[in-house]
C-alpha cells in the first residue's frame, strides 16, 4: 500500500506540474489568448506580450544544433556498437558519458569565455565576410549569438544521442550484420547499407529525444546566446529562447501579468518538451525491445 | 583484382575514417572544457579563502565561495533525503510488482527526466516560494529532489532487474511474503547499483542552476538555515560568469572547477561500482 503510494508519485508529478502551470499563467492566457503564440512584441512596461521570439529562438537554436550533432553522435554510436576494439569503446564511453556529467553552467562559462570569442573570430568573420550577402549567414558578426548557442547546445545533446543510438544499433539483430559481412560487404556497406537502414526508427528517436533536451536546455544557452527578444534575421544575430527568458525575468517580474506570461511561456515548454519525450520513447522503445 | 572491388575498399576505408574522426571530434569538447576549467579555476581555487570565506565586494581581498559549498551540500542533502527513499522504493516496486501502475510510473519517470529544469524551477517558485513570501534552502532542495526523483527510479530499477530470479524464488520458495522478499533479498543484492544511481542523481542535482534561481536564489551571506535564501556552487558560477569583474570571473571559474571536480569522481567511481556489480551479478 505505501509503495504504492510512493510508485505514484512520480505520475503525480507529471499532472501537477502541468496544472499547476496552467492555472499559475491563467492571467496571461485569459487577456492574451492565443495570440500569445503569435506576439512579436516583448514590452513589460506597456504590458505587451508575444512569444513568438522565444519560440522562434528555441526551435531554431535546437534544430541547428541537431543538424551539427546527429551525424556525430551516429558517428559515435557505429563506434561504440562495434565489435572488437573493447579498449578503444570503453574510451569512447567513458568519455562520452563525462560530457553528460559536466553542468550546464560549466558549458556556459566555457561557452562565454574561450568558445564565442574562438568561433567569433575562426568562423563568424569569416563567413560574414565571404557569404554575408546570403540573408541567413549576415552580419554582423557577434559574441553571443543564436549560432554560438546552437554550438553550445549540440555538444550538450551529443551523449543523449550518441548513448541512445549506441543502444538501438546494438540492437540489430547480430544476424544481418552477420549475413552482409559473409556476402563480402566492406565495412562500410555493412554499416551504411544494413545496419543503419534497420536502426533507422532508433536513431530518429534519438534525435527526437535529444531535441527535447535541447528545447529545454537553459543555464548555457542563456549566457550565450545574447537575449535580445526579436525574431532573429540571421543565425549570427542574438536571440532568445522560452527557458532563457524565464530565467533571466521571472525574479524580477512584478505585477499579475507579466509573471503570468512567464509562467505560460514555461507552461508552452513543459507541454511541447512531454510531447516530444512521449514521441521519442515510442520510437526508441519499438525499436529496442523486440531484440531483447 | 576487378577495379570495382578496389574502389569499394577505399570508399569503406574512407568512410571508416570519417566515422573514427568524427568520434574523436565528439570528444574535444570535453578535453577543451576540462582543460580550460582547471587552468582558469585553478588560481581561484588553490587559495585556502576560497573554500573558508564567504563572498566579499569587488576589490576587497580574500573572498571565497565556503557558504556556497555549504549552500549546495545542505540543499542536495536535502534533495536525497527526499528523493532518495521515495526513488527507490518506486523502482523496487517497478520491477517486483509490475502491472499497469508499473508502466505508468515507467512513462511518467521516463518523462519527467526530460522535464526542463526551468519549468521544475516555476513549479517549485509556484508552490513552495510564494505561499511563505520569500525564497528559501528549503524550496530549492524540494526543486531539486523533483529533478532526482526519476533519476533514482530508473537506476533503482535497472540495478534490481539485474538480480537474478533464482534469488526471489528461493525467497518465496522459504514462505517469505513478498515484500520481504524485494525489500531484505533483492534490494540489499541490488544495492551497489542503487547507491550509485542515487550518487549519479546527487552529481546531477549538484550541478543544476536553473531550478535554483527562483526557489534557493542565492545568498551573499554564510546561512545553514534552509528556511533562509541560500547561495549553491552552480548560482556563484551562473552569476560571477555575468559580471565584468576579473576577480569574480576568476571565482566563477574556481567554482567551476570543484563544480566539475565533484562530478568526475562521482562518475568515475560509479562506473567502476557498476562493472562491480556487473560481474557479480554475471557470476551468481
């Protein structure tokens, strides 16, 4: 009966941070409604509240960096569910999972003080300079940018995906790789043509996975990504994500409204990062369990 | 050899390269972190102030983090108090009951470590700050064991489903009932992997900053008293990183440093209790 009481718990947890923010931002939903969503304008002085920059920031700070992270940690993952080179997997591993141990606020002062000022000069000039006049890649160049927070965040996401598509590629039934090798397959069209083509499921849920990490992912994005709360025109331009402005205002918003309305951009979060982890499992899961 | 073999290899040798290099790529993010926060941390944190002052204005000497170090020990002992004996009879209970509660607890589990620590941070903000007025130890603790919880669960559960079942049928087999049978044979088997999943959950919640922001605050002063703001490793980092002080950019870093320090001994000495424990189960 306790242990019960205990197991439920963390169900509990789950709907009572869902409600609990729902019922906290009721004031910003009820006067805004959902042209919230759809808001350019971020005013707590006149009371002016739209999330459209934090959501465009969020979702674009995530993708990029899934797109430097996913052909990495599939890298990783074809490493370390090799057969044979245990020394060099057990390497591999250990290091993969310290880059998950490290907090967020140690890649953010790392981020802020020896990466930006790297990238900024190795990268940012550089491409300004030469590709600026595609309107993606303008300038000017900055510091703090949504490309530095991209950055930052794919090596953040690396071991959660590295890690899950290490287990859905080990999970591929030993026989194919198996069937391609004795046919005379290199290594190459084993892994390429036989092995990824049956994780695929996996690995996409992976990615997913790791987009709910990156969604949400706050201390470090915050340092470097600039804070400025405008739809950002180029990925060298700073921006601003749903996590980063709850932390930057909320001990400092006053009033019934504007906590409400960070409230609700946390409430947009929560509700947009549960959908993707259920998503994620789903995917993961199907293709991890049968071969066990 | 036909040309068309020979291309084949080299595309495979190429391929395999690319793979092996992007690996190694994977890992110069980590060299660079470890590297630079141990350099940049360490003239902070190899004064005896640091670790017995608390913090001081900016050009006063002998400022240190002491009530920080204090600040997150406090907060994470209390997180575990909570999180901890809550997680792990979850998890015991996943594996030695099942049924439909045990996926539900699975998925909610599941989903809640991916729940931004921000939005843990406005949930504990909402329920344990704003009714009392004022920011306390106390509610970042409680903001913490939140994060832990699903953490201590899943290991729970994994390190118990690793014992074998010859164990509860010899249990039950003796008439003991089942609770006694999953709480005095199966966890005590299980408990090197239960302590280390509870140690793994204390390294993450020791360096969580955000849930901390609006529940712990933070606290320029030496306090043990949970009902009190309290400062904690992570906040001195997050904050002194932000200022342009050299002197507390030196001091973020030194946090920094024992920040990271902690956790590789944590990590380390957890993945060898694990293939301990691995080995032993193999062999019973």
């Amino acid at each position: 009966m306790l242990t019960t009481a205990a197991a439920l718990v963390a169900p509990l947890l789950v709907l009572a941070i869902v409600l609990v923010l729902a019922v906290q931002s009721a004031p910003a939903v009820t006067r805004f409604g959902p042209g919230f969503l759809f808001g350019t304008s971020w005013n707590p002085v006149t009371l002016e509240f739209g999330a459209l920059p934090f959501i465009v920031g969020t979702l674009a700070s995530s993708a990029i960096a899934l797109a430097l992270a996913v052909p990495v940690g599939v890298a990783v993952a074809l490493v370390l569910a090799e057969p044979g080179a245990r020394g060099l997997r057990g390497a591999v591993g250990t290091g993969v999972e310290l880059l998950a141990a490290i907090p967020s606020v140690v890649y953010g002062v790392w981020a802020l003080y020896v990466m930006a000022p790297f990238v900024y000069l190795h990268v940012e000039v550089p491409v300004v300079q030469r590709l600026g006049w595609i309107g993606a890649l303008s300038g000017p160049p900055r510091q703090t940018s949504l490309f530095t927070a991209s950055l930052v965040l794919a090596i953040m996401v690396l071991p959660t995906l590295g890690a899950i598509s290490r287990d859905v590629v080990r999970a591929v039934p030993k026989g194919l790789r198996e069937s391609a090798v004795a046919l005379g397959a290199t290594w190459w069209e084993t892994n390429w043509k036989v092995i990824l083509p049956a994780a695929r499921g996996g690995i996409f849920g992976a990615g997913v996975l790791a987009l709910g990490r990156a969604l949400g992912e706050t201390i470090a994005v915050t340092m470097v990504i600039g804070n400025r709360p405008d739809v950002p025109a180029s990925i060298f331009a700073p921006a601003y994500t749903l996590a980063s402005v709850i932390a930057n205002e909320f001990t400092e918003a006053t009033g019934p409204v504007y906590p409400a309305a960070l409230l609700e951009l946390g409430l947009v979060l929560i509700l947009v990062t549960f959908a993707i982890n259920l998503l994620a499992l789903l995917l993961v899961r199907r293709s991890v369990e049968p071969a066990r | 050899m036909p040309a068309r073999n020979v291309w084949r290899r080299a595309t495979s040798s190429l391929a395999r390269g690319a793979v092996y290099g992007l690996t190694a790529v994977a890992l110069i993010p980590l060299g660079l972190v470890l590297w630079h926060t141990v350099v940049n941390g360490l003239p902070a944190a190899t004064h005896v102030d640091f670790f017995v002052n608390v913090e001081r204005p900016v050009g006063i000497p002998g400022a240190g983090v002491a009530h920080a170090i204090v600040g997150s020990a406090i907060m994470v002992g209390i997180a575990s108090a909570v999180a901890v004996p809550l997680g792990v009879v979850s998890g015991v209970n996943l594996v030695e009951f099942g049924g439909g509660l045990a996926r539900a607890v699975r998925l909610a589990a599941d989903v809640l470590v991916g729940a931004p620590s921000i939005a843990i941070g406005l949930f504990a903000y909402v329920l344990f700050v704003a009714p009392f007025h004022h920011f306390s130890g106390m509610a970042g603790a409680l903001a913490l064991a939140i994060l832990m919880l699903p953490v201590v669960i899943r290991t729970t559960e994994g390190a118990v489903a690793l014992i074998p079942a010859g164990l509860r049928e010899s249990g039950l087999a003796l008439g003991l009932p089942r609770w006694r049978v999953a709480l005095q044979l199966v966890l005590p088997a299980a408990a090197p992997g239960v302590i280390t999943g509870a140690l793994l959950a204390m390294a993450r919640a020791a360096g969580e900053t955000a849930p901390l922001l609006f529940t712990g605050f933070g606290n320029r002063f030496w306090t043990v008293d949970p009902t009190q703001p309290m400062s904690a490793l992570p906040l001195i980092v997050f904050h002194d990183a932000l200022t342009p002080y050299p002197s507390l950019q030196q001091q973020a870093w030194g946090a920094a440093l024992v920040l990271v320090a902690a956790m590789l001994v944590i990590n380390l000495a957890s993945r060898w209790v694990v293939r301990r424990q691995q080995r032993f189960a193999g062999q019973l």
